[in-house]
C-alpha cells in the first residue's frame, strides 16, 4: 500500500526533474509501409509529440505485420537502446519476440493487439506486456452491465447477423444475463444486408419485444430503426462496436444507441493537447492521442521506477497515470483496469454521451 501511495505521488513529477532520473528511450513500432501506413503514421505523430514534449528520445521501428516477423523486431528494439516499447499494432509483431524482450527486461505496451493468446502467454511466462486496447472480452461485459442496469424491467430482444461476431457476442450476452436471472422475449438471427427489415420488426413487435439488442454492423441496425419507425413500431436499440462506422447509405437514425470507443479527442483530458496537435498540422485521430499516452505512461512510471529502486516494467504495472486518453492502470493481468467502452447515444449526427449519464 505504501509503494501505491509513493507511485501515485511520484508520477506527477516529470522524468526530467532532478529528483529523479534521465527519461527513457522509447521504441515506437509501428508500420512505415504498406495498408497500414497510415495507422502507424497516426502513431508516430502521437508519440513523437509526447517525446519531444517530455525530453524523450524515440526509436522508430518499422512493423511489417508478417508472420514471423517478432524475433527480428524485438532485436531491433533491443540494438536500439530502447528501455521500453510501445505501439504494436499487429499480434505478428509480438509473436517470438516478447520472450526476446523480456530476457532484456524491456516492457511492451500495445495500443491495437486483442489476441488474447498473446495476453496468456504472457501471464504464463511472466513477459512485461501490457496492453492498451481493450480485451476482446470487454465489449460483451460492458453490453451486459448495461443491460442490466438500464433494461432489467423491459421486455428486450437479442438479434444477431449470423457473422461469428455477431453470433458470439449475442450468445455471450445471453448467457451472461440469464445467469442473472434476465431472459429475452425473443432471440433470432436475421439476414444481413437487406435492403429492408420490416418482416423482423413485426416479429419482434409480436414477441412483445421494446428494447433489442442487435449483433450486426451499422447499415442493418439503421435499416431497423427506419423500419420500426415506418411501422410505428417503438424499439429501443443497442448495438456494439461495429456501429462506430460510416454513416451510409442508411443514416442511422437519433437516439440509437452503442457500446464503443469514445473519440478521444472529445474527453476532457485530451483538450489541450489536441488544440497543440492541430496547431502543428496534426489531426488527434486514431492512433494518435493513444500513442501520445503511451509515451507518457513510460515517461511517468520511469520516474517512479528511478526514485523507488524498481524495474520499469513492474513499475508501469503498479503505477497509476493520468494521460490525454484519461487514467491509465493496469490490473494483476496486466489489462486495463478500467473497461474503456462506454455507452454513447447517436444524435445529430455523432455519437455523444446519453443525455441521462449512463457509464
């Protein structure tokens, strides 16, 4: 309890203050080439403005994302000097090499990678990984915990596209519920990309059903919304991830509602340093804001790893960090602490918090 305290207040010292050591090098990996250019262009902006911010120095390392190539990234991040490493985009890039890193006792911290054979493999070898994005068990909780909360009254419905997403997730809610004593009205799988719905609002209108839950992307949840609404149908939708996507051809229609990512530009924290990015020509999209709260979480734990006697890795586990993205901690698993979906309601063309706050 003592060390938690210690770290807490430790991390809001820089890593350049005189009480504590030099910052750390830092591997940014991240890809240079190819589809995903972009993405890892995202990323590199993101954590070259927090290094440069903060005194850093970064090491660029370019991730191909192919089969085998972990072992080769890991020596590279290594040659380079690099006390941590951050970005890791493709689960390829860690494949062979987190044993490589660990034996350096280097700790890597991936903004993108769910796999979650790379999280059990680490558990079980005891690697320094740590990972930023969520765990592909997150969404179905956070779908569970608001159902429960905000339908446990309702007659709701569980509908799915028949894709193994969709199917997954649906049968992992349903059975979450009903071990919780809520059971839907109505279960169905519907025929994705349809130009209308009509025949299953009726369905779900006969079945009594006010609330659904649909596992499909975005055109057929709006489909549904516009069907229900033609046939003066009253649903309440809920949908997952996949609803934070394009809005065509079919606008989704106001007060559907999601479990996603929120943008992170929008939260508080990432105010003003989005106003410096964009004043910079950088706009704070994807990958960047994460990128640039990664650096920051090494940056901070370094500092309190330094002043306590502790290696860095066990330090970036134990230490609490305020970041643009909003706190960062991980759990004894080396996940995130905090589930980061969150429940957004699509109005005025956005997704926004629900005008009753709901987390």
């Amino acid at each position: 309890m003592l060390r938690r305290i210690l770290l807490s207040v430790l991390v809001g010292l820089s890593p350049a203050s005189p009480a504590l050591a030099e910052g750390p090098k830092i591997a940014l990996v991240a890809p240079q080439t190819g589809p995903f250019a972009i993405l890892g262009t995202q990323m590199r902006e993101g954590a070259t403005f927090a290094a440069r911010r903060q005194g850093l120095e970064l090491a660029v390392i370019d991730e191909t994302c192919e089969a085998g190539s972990g072992p080769a990234i890991a020596h590279q991040i290594r040659e380079s000097g690099a006390k941590a490493a951050v970005g890791f985009l493709c689960s390829e890039s860690l494949d062979g090499g987190l044993v490589v890193l660990a034996e350096a006792g280097i700790p890597a911290l991936s903004l993108s990678v769910r796999w979650k054979g790379v999280r059990e493999d680490a558990i079980k070898n005891g690697w320094p990984f740590y990972r930023m994005a969520p765990a592909t068990e997150d969404e179905a909780q956070k779908l569970a915990e608001v159902i429960l909360r905000d339908w446990s009254g309702d007659a709701f419905a569980l509908i799915e596209d028949g894709t193994i997403h969709g199917r997954e997730l649906a049968e992992t809610l349903r059975n979450s519920l009903e071990e919780r004593g809520l059971k839907p009205v109505f279960t169905d799988t519907f025929r994705p990309g349809q130009e209308q719905q009509v025949a299953l609002v009726r369905r779900l209108k006969k079945a009594g059903a006010t609330h659904v839950f649909v596992g499909g992307d975005r055109n057929d949840v709006a489909i549904i919304a516009r069907d229900a609404a033609a046939e003066s149908i009253p649903l309440t939708l809920l949908g997952g991830e996949s609803l934070n996507a394009a809005d065509r051809p079919v606008p989704l229609a106001d007060g559907v509602r999601a479990v996603i990512l929120p943008d992170q530009q929008d939260q508080p924290a990432a105010k003003e340093v989005a106003a410096e990015l964009k004043a910079a020509g950088v706009e704070p999209e994807g990958y960047v804001l994460p990128a640039y709260a990664a650096v920051t979480v090494v940056a901070q734990a370094a500092g309190a790893a330094a002043a306590l006697g502790m290696p860095l890795a066990q330090a970036i586990g134990e230490t609490h960090v305020d970041t643009v993205i909003g706190p960062i901690a991980f759990d004894e698993d080396h996940e995130l602490s905090e589930n980061p979906y969150r429940l957004m309601e699509w109005r005025g063309g956005r997704f926004v918090e629900p005008s009753a706050p709901a987390q």
